[in-house]
C-alpha cells in the first residue's frame, strides 16, 4: 500500500493511560468532561491539557498507550 491508500492514526487508551497514572500516583484523578477540552486531566488538583503532556509529567511514553487504526 502506498501512502495514499492507507492513512494512519494514532489514538491515545485514555483508559490505560489513566489507571498507569493512578497507580504510580494515588492521587485523585479526573477527566474533565468538556467538549472545549476533551483532553485536559486533574490530577490532584493540577491540571493537564493534553494526553502527551500529562504522560510526560509521570515520565511515560505516550505511544505504550497508543491503538493504531489503519482507515482504507
């Protein structure tokens, strides 16, 4: 497959990522429900904007979170 035949994306198992950070931080954790920002997070009362940006504050790798689709 070409390129053009196949695009590729990557979401994030927020599901996952979530309960990782759960166990290394026992902390509280909530995803705030917002359409504005779907992917901000609290945990423990900080805030984080986006997925990328709260695995890197625990020092996880993003992509160990990641489900790949192919869309033909």
């Amino acid at each position: 497959m070409s390129g053009s035949a196949a695009h590729q994306t990557t979401d994030v198992d927020v599901d996952a990522l979530l309960a990782a950070i759960n166990e290394i931080s026992e902390s509280d954790i909530r995803h705030a429900s917002s359409e504005e920002h779907p992917q901000r997070v609290s945990v423990d009362g900080r805030d984080w904007h986006s997925y990328k940006e709260l695995a890197d504050a625990f020092e996880l790798d993003i992509r160990d979170f990641s489900v790949n689709e192919i869309n033909r």
